[in-house]
C-alpha cells in the first residue's frame, strides 16, 4: 500500500515507509504521527535542538544522549521514540525533518486526506485554524484537510497556501513588493 507511493521517494522517504507500515501494523498511525508532529515542533522551537539535528559536529554518543533527553522530557515515546533513537544511532537524524514530512504524505494519502502547507507570521489561535481548514474543505471537496504550519516571520503578515501544485500567496510582504516594483516603474 505505501510502497508505492511515487511521491516519497529517497532515504527519507524508505525510513518513513518502514515507520508507516510498522505503525500501520501497530495500529498507532496517529499516536506516531502526534509524536512525529511534537517533535518537529520542538525543532522549530529550540535553536539548540536544530542545530544538534543538523550539524554533523555532534557524534553519535551525544547526539544518542540529547535525544533521550529530548525525548523523556516531552514524551514522546513508544513506537516514535524508538523511530527517532534508530535515526539517532543510524547517524541519520540530519534529515528526521524530511522524514517527518515524508510519513506525513503517507498518513494523508492513507486517510485520503488532502494536506496544506500554512505559512503564517506568528501562531494563529485553534479558531483560525478551523476557519482555514474549512475553507480548503470547501475549495478541495475533501472530506478532510490536514494543515502544516509554519511560522515564518518574515512574511509580515497574511499567510501563504500550497495546496498541492497551487499556491495562495497573501502575505503583507508580497503585496509590499509588488507595490514596490510598480513604484519602480511608475518612476
């Protein structure tokens, strides 16, 4: 079923595969998936851990010991735990974002779900949220619709939609350039 996924492909996308099934067998599709979701959540959040995900100056050992830390501290346990130690230990954990976005796909296509990238300016409030996974519900005709957030405070404000191949691109700092360019050319 998700081995033939042509949209996850690569060694992320064979690690999310194994997790997916695995968890498909387990019957814990959503509690891995909650715990992937906290754990890329923690990364966005906290510079340090970005930085122990990314750099390959950490070795294995410590990297190893961080992220049991890391781990015990937020719960994250169980099937998604043991997902990120073998990472960890693998020297893989360089690309767990991918991987997370990867298992992501797999989940939606499974549950036939549509998902959205969200990017916005700061943390929108769980009514928002609603506000917009109904109206991509209505626009798609999708029974369901899964947002990834983003927060990106560089956009100003507004928010940016990729749905898919389509894009919605109403942030403040694009409408910002787009007068700026007319005012070059009116100039």
């Amino acid at each position: 079923m998700a081995g033939d996924d042509p949209t996850v492909s690569g060694m992320a996308g064979r690690y999310a595969r194994a997790l997916f099934e695995l968890a498909l067998d387990n019957k814990s599709v959503d509690a891995v998936k909650a715990d992937l979701e906290k754990f890329d959540a923690l990364i966005s959040e906290s510079p340090d851990l970005h930085r122990l995900v990314r750099s390959p100056v950490f070795g294995a050992e410590e990297q190893g010991k961080a992220i049991a830390a890391v781990l015990d501290k937020s719960g994250i346990g169980g099937l998604a735990g043991n997902f990120l130690k073998l990472i960890t230990a693998n020297r893989r954990l360089f690309a767990v974002r991918d991987m997370i976005r990867d298992f992501r796909k797999l989940v939606a296509r499974w549950k036939g779900e549509v998902t959205a990238e969200v990017t916005v300016a700061e943390k929108l409030s769980d009514a928002r949220l609603n506000e917009i996974k109904e109206t991509l519900k209505s626009i798609t005709g999708q029974k369901a619709v899964d947002l990834n957030v983003k927060i990106d405070p560089s956009i100003i404000g507004g928010l940016t939609v990729k749905l898919g191949s389509r894009m919605v691109d109403s942030s403040l700092r694009t409408k910002l350039n787009a007068i700026k360019h007319a005012m070059k050319e009116a100039g």
